[in-house]
C-alpha cells in the first residue's frame, strides 16, 4: 500500500503514464527507447521512486502503441501490429471510436490482470520459471506457428506460403551458433536479422497508404456525417471488453504466463492471442474485417505479459523480455538487486511495483478515454494531407528501431509486396507470426537437441504442448470439414 499512501509516488505515475503514451504513440520510438532517455532523469532518485517511474512510463506503452494502429494501420510498437489485423477495418467502417474504446479497455483489463497475475505468482514464483526450458520454448513457438492455418482465410496454401515467407526471413542473421553470416549478402544491417518494426511497417503501414492514394479519400470508407464520435461510442467499445469477460481473461492470463517466460517477449504473446481469438470463435469469418475481439485480444495480452515479464526479472535477474533488460540495468542503477534475496528483503518493493501496474493502466484508460474522440476524427482527414505524414512516420520509425538507413530500402521493398498481397488479398498476419517465431523457435531446437537429443519431446511438459499442436491442427481441420474453411477475409 506504500503507492496509494503515498502522493509523492502518484504524483509521479501521474507524470510518468503520459510519457510513456507518446513513446508507444511513436511508431519507431517504444518502451525501450523511453527507459534509455529517461535514467539520466532518475539517477540519484530514490530506488523505490526511480523504480515506480520507470516501471510506470513502461507499463502503458501499448495503451499508446494502439492509437496508430487503429487509426493508420501503423503499429506504435511491434507487439500493436496484432492490433491491426481488426482495429483498422473497424476504422474504415467508421468504428475507430469503438475500436479505440475497446483497446483502451483492454489495455487495462490485461495490465490490472497482469498485476494481480504477478502477485497471486509470488508463493509459486520459483518453479513455474524454471519448469520452463528451451524444449517448452521450441513447442510453445512451433503452437504459435500453427495458428496460420488459422489465419489463412479462405486459402490454406496462401496462409502458408506467406508464413514460410516469413520463416525464411527469419533466418537472415548471424547463425546463433556459429556466427556465420546467412541469406545476408554482405549487408552489416542484416547481420542481427530482419527488423521485425521494418518488417511489420512494411507489411500494413505502407501498403495501406499505397491503397489509400490510389483509392482517394480518406481512410473512412463512411461519410464524415454518419459517423458518432463522441465518449458514448468509445465508452461502448470499452464495455466491449466485459461483453467478452471470457476471451478478455484467457487472453491476459496466456499474456501474464507468456512474460514470464524470457525470450519469448509482447510479439509473441500479441500474436499467440491474436490466433486464439480466432480459432476459439464460434464465426471466424469476421476476423480481418473488424472484429472488436480481434482488438481485444492482443492489447490484453499486451499489457498483462508486463505484469508476467517482471516476475524473472526481479526474483532471479533474468529480463522477461528486452524490455525488462533495460529496466533490469535501471534498476541496479538505482541501487536495487534483482535476484532471489529480493523474496526475503525486498517485498515491499516488490508490492508497490505491483500496485504501480495497476495504477498506471488504470490512469492510462482515463487520461486516453478523454482523447479518443478526438483521435477518431483524424481518419476523415482527406488522404493528400495524411499519407505524406503517416509514411514520414513509417520512415521515421524504420529507421530510429536501429538506425540503420538500409532499412528504409527494405521497408520500401516489403510495402511494395505487402501491397500486391492486399491487392490480391493474400493474408499478411502469417508474415509476421513466422517471421517472430521463426528465429525462437530456431534458437531453441538447436538448445533442447544440444541439452537432451530427441528425448526432449518425451519431457512432461513436452508432451502437454504436443498434444496442443495436435488439438489446434485438428480442430482446424474439423471446422473445415464442419463448415468449409474459416472465412477469414484480410481486408487490411
């Protein structure tokens, strides 16, 4: 309760939250530049006080994060992109108010969640973390990979020629085993693989500008005048959440569990949501074409993992995701020690960093819930003022994720083809779910081979992510055979 007492430390959530809404409104910019800029400004501070700070401006980057990738099709994080999928057609229907509403209510139902997530973990903390090992990263990826069918529309092999796509771009890198460069063509810029920011901006940023200029307009398919932007729609958008308490609780408890795995990081748990939407809904067909669960899904996951990811990172200084390895280093900067002595001299730590989750989400909704009919109404801005502004942010966000200029050539070059894809209606989520997955999958096989040889795939847990493989494989094929394939149309 020390937070809550405390004015001097709500005074700073309440400084705090804001910034870390610009960082994730920024596409490029995101929660890991913002730590970096801002530790000049808590050095010297109070641990407890540099600590809530951080962690405050942190936890509501994706609440940000969802504005441009609602109402531009550009995602302010990488983990956002999910939210596209289904937050931009409702856009373009004229729903961007609901659309908004409910990310914003699922922004922080999964951060509250994520809190309470991390606190009923304390008795359990020690071997739930360990229990997991690269054998249960490899098949909790190769689950993931899955959901492509899932997401493939109405064309099975165009969901898996995209995802193989996406795959094989996951392997351009250093190998991380012997250091040879792969697939990188003497480019230094590839030497640490393909931008997944670039990659994603490439793939829905872009093309939706390119869509927009040709088509005229502006991004709302509906008159200005028929459209009802004001508090009671985005209020209607945020009981959207509570309509679908069920999905709103499965996807942050798979967030919450997600963080606390390190390396798999907010990409994955987005995009593992994103498919479990999918596939546990009674009519797929209306993924892709504004769906409020296909929002809903990803920014509870978004925001609950952050609750999750801090659990190995304080109690065994191990980062739950890249995010916490910055924060990690901020907060032995501040004089805190992260490790296992923390559950014995440090919980009071420990509960004030869990009431500054829920706090700063809960903050984050209010502050946002004033500002969304106001955001709403930029989607009738007619298309010749806002693509040179959208694609300068596209720019600008490709090249600050590693300032690398290469990189706006690669962007250009996926937003041609992602065009094509639209064009032709090709799904593009496969993309981005091989291309994060790929890389961890990859990493973990050759860990689990190295540790156990084949007899990984015999481990307990093992064994209980088999069997989901097979289950999400074949409740897919029953629902063809039920029903002919999901309908789900990519129209974004």
């Amino acid at each position: 309760m020390t937070v809550v007492g405390s004015p001097h430390l709500v005074g700073l959530i309440v400084l705090a939250v804001p910034i870390g809404m610009f960082f994730g409104a920024i596409p490029g910019l995101g929660g890991k530049l913002g730590i970096v800029l801002l530790i000049p400004f808590v050095f010297g501070m109070d641990p407890l006080s540099g600590a809530v700070f951080l962690l405050a401006m942190h936890a509501v980057v994706h609440t940000g994060g969802s504005v441009p990738s609602i109402l531009f099709g550009v995602p302010g994080t990488g983990p956002d992109a999910a939210t596209i999928v289904d937050g931009f057609p409702m856009t373009q229907k004229g729903e961007a108010g609901r659309a908004l509403g409910a990310s914003l209510g699922a922004s922080g139902f999964g951060g509250v969640v994520g809190g309470l997530f991390l606190a009923a973990m304390l008795p359990v903390l020690r071997p739930l973390v360990l229990a997991f090992s690269p054998a249960e990263f490899f098949l909790l990826a190769i689950l993931g990979i899955t959901f492509i069918a899932t997401l493939s529309g109405d064309s099975l092999l165009k969901g898996l020629l995209v995802g193989m796509f996406g795959l094989m771009l996951a392997f351009v890198s250093l190998d991380p085993f012997t250091g040879v460069p792969r697939f990188t063509f003497g480019q230094l810029f590839l030497w640490d693989g393909v931008d997944v920011i670039t990659a994603v901006l490439g793939m829905f940023a872009i093309p939706e500008m390119i869509a927009l200029g040709v088509k005229g307009g502006s991004i709302a398919q509906i008159r200005k005048e028929a459209a009802s932007y004001n508090l009671r729609e985005v209020i209607d958008g945020i009981f959207d959440v509570f309509r679908h308490w069920a999905l709103s609780v499965r996807t942050a408890v798979i967030g919450a569990v997600i963080g606390t795995i390190p390396g798999l990081g907010g990409d994955a748990a987005s995009w593992i949501c994103y498919g479990h939407a999918v596939q546990s809904s009674k009519d797929p067909s209306r993924f892709g074409k504004g769906a409020v669960e296909g929002v809903i899904a990803p920014e509870t996951a978004n925001n609950s993992k952050e609750g999750g990811s801090l659990l190995p990172t304080l109690f065994f200084g191990v980062p739950g995701s890249s995010g916490m390895a910055i924060m990690l280093g901020a907060f032995v900067m501040l004089g805190i020690q992260p490790g296992p002595m923390i559950a014995l001299h440090g919980m009071d730590l420990v509960w004030s960093l869990i009431w500054t989750l829920m706090i700063a989400n809960i903050l984050a909704v209010f502050m946002f819930l004033i500002c969304a009919p106001v955001f709403g109404k930029l989607t009738y801005v007619r298309g010749g003022l806002l693509i040179p502004f959208v694609i300068t942010l596209a720019f600008l966000g490709s090249f600050l994720s590693h300032a690398a200029w290469e990189n706006i050539v690669l962007l250009c070059g996926l937003g041609v083809l992602g065009y094509f894809l639209k064009k032709y209606r090709w799904p593009r989520p496969p993309f981005v779910i091989g291309l994060i997955l790929g890389s961890i999958a990859e990493n973990s096989l050759h860990k689990a081979l190295a540790i156990w040889g084949p007899s990984f795939f015999l481990r307990p847990l093992s064994l209980i992510f088999i069997a989901l493989i097979f289950g999400s494989i074949g409740v897919y094929f029953w629902r063809v055979r039920k029903n002919g394939a999901p309908q789900v149309r990519y129209d974004t």
